[in-house]
C-alpha cells in the first residue's frame, strides 16, 4: 500500500491522500467523520490523473461532507469543554493542580498553558477511568490483559493487540461515562474474540448489554470530541 497527498483546487483547495491498495477493484472516497481527512482509494495500477478526474467529479459531495463537520473548538481560559459527558467552564484559579468543581474546570492560575494542563489533567483522569473499566470487564470475563496505552487516535476509539495491550484515544473522558465503558468493554471482549464475529458481539453483549445505544452514540457524536483544540498558549 503506498500513500500520497494532492490538492483538488477549487474553493476551498482541499488536500486529499490517494491510497493505492492490492485490495482496492475501484476509486472509493472517504471523508473521515473524525478528523476530516480525504482519502481516495484506487488499484495499484490505476492512472493518478484518472483518480484526480474522479475526484473532480465528486468535488461538491467531497465539500458538503466537510461542511459537516463540527466546528473547531478552542479550548482556553473561560471557554467551554465536556468532562464525562458534562459541560464545564475552563477556568484560572487559586488552586494547587487542577481538579472539578462547582460547575467548572479549574487549573493554577500561576502559569499560563490552561489547555495543555487541563489536557494532561484529562489524560490523567482517562487513565484512571480506563483502568478500572478494563479491570472490572476482564475479571468478568476471566482474561487479563497486558498493557493501557492512550494516544490521540483519530481513526479508531481503542485496539487489542494479539499480545493484549490495550490503547484507548485519551478523548473518551470528554463523553459520558458509559461511553467510555463501552469502548473498554468492546476492547477487552477483543481479548476472547480476536475479530468482529457474532460470537464477539455476543461477548460484548455480555459486558455491557446496552452497547447498541452507545456504539450509536459514538457514531453520531464521537466527531465532536476531536473538534476540541487543547493546543492553546494562554
């Protein structure tokens, strides 16, 4: 599989990665719901002048998809973040470390970086969340597992490995709770099933029977989560 960037002119230029694939029978567009990338997927031999012609041809489809996409939301000083589903106010205070209270998400007040505190204070309380999730659902299913990774995934929510470290995007601390408890419980069933089978949702049903609903939350939702921009200087 070989990878590479083109822009499509037009208004807004919009980059798009042609993805050439053993696996691809014809051109295929995505836009992702996560980060809103562009990706053409085309045959190993197929013309890039062809792929780039296709792309053309969908333009107007490939910017209404990313008119769709939610707004980009900078975090700083007074703004509003989600903290486990709930819609707090980042706020400077007299405190010592950050932490939640009345109604807000408090950090020292001492030094500047309030996004990149309350982003590290959020991987934190992820981690903690995570742990305890994939603690519970383990046990029950009478498997362990060896590692809890986080990053800042855009492609996926959490991943099982065949050696059963487990990785998990840091952002799921900004749904609800039993968000993020579903995705733990879909990964640790990875553990029993190594695939998407009948008989892993089966197990994934037995850990969490409702995960219908939040799967579907997190299709309707998750790319909102990303929309947040933890990179400020204030």
């Amino acid at each position: 599989m070989t990878m590479t960037r083109r822009i499509l002119p037009g208004t807004p230029p919009v980059e798009i990665t042609l993805r050439r694939t053993a696996r691809a029978r014809r051109y295929s567009l995505r836009v992702s719901r996560l980060d809103g990338q562009v990706t053409l997927s085309l045959p190993l031999r197929a013309p890039e002048a062809e792929a780039m012609a296709f792309a053309r041809d969908k333009a107007d489809w490939i910017r209404a998809a990313l008119c769709n996409m939610p707004a980009r939301q900078v975090v700083g000083s007074g703004a509003p973040v989600p903290v486990e589903g709930r819609m707090l106010t980042l706020r400077l205070a007299g405190v010592r470390a950050p932490e939640v209270a009345e109604g807000a998400l408090l950090v020292p007040d001492r030094a500047g970086h309030a996004a990149r505190r309350a982003e590290a204070f959020l991987k934190v309380m992820a981690r903690d969340r995570l742990v305890a999730a994939c603690d519970g659902h383990a046990a029950r299913l009478g498997r362990g597992y060896r590692s809890l990774t986080l990053r800042d995934t855009r492609s996926r929510w959490g991943s099982c490995s065949a050696a059963g470290g487990l990785m998990f995007s840091w952002r799921l601390i900004l749904a609800p709770p039993e968000i993020l408890d579903y995705v733990a419980a879909h990964e640790v069933a990875h553990l029993a099933e190594m695939n998407h089978s009948p008989a892993f949702w089966r197990v994934v049903a037995g850990l969490c029977p409702d995960y219908a609903r939040h799967r579907a939350w997190l299709r309707k939702h998750g790319q909102t989560l990303h929309a947040y921009d933890f990179s400020g200087r204030d």
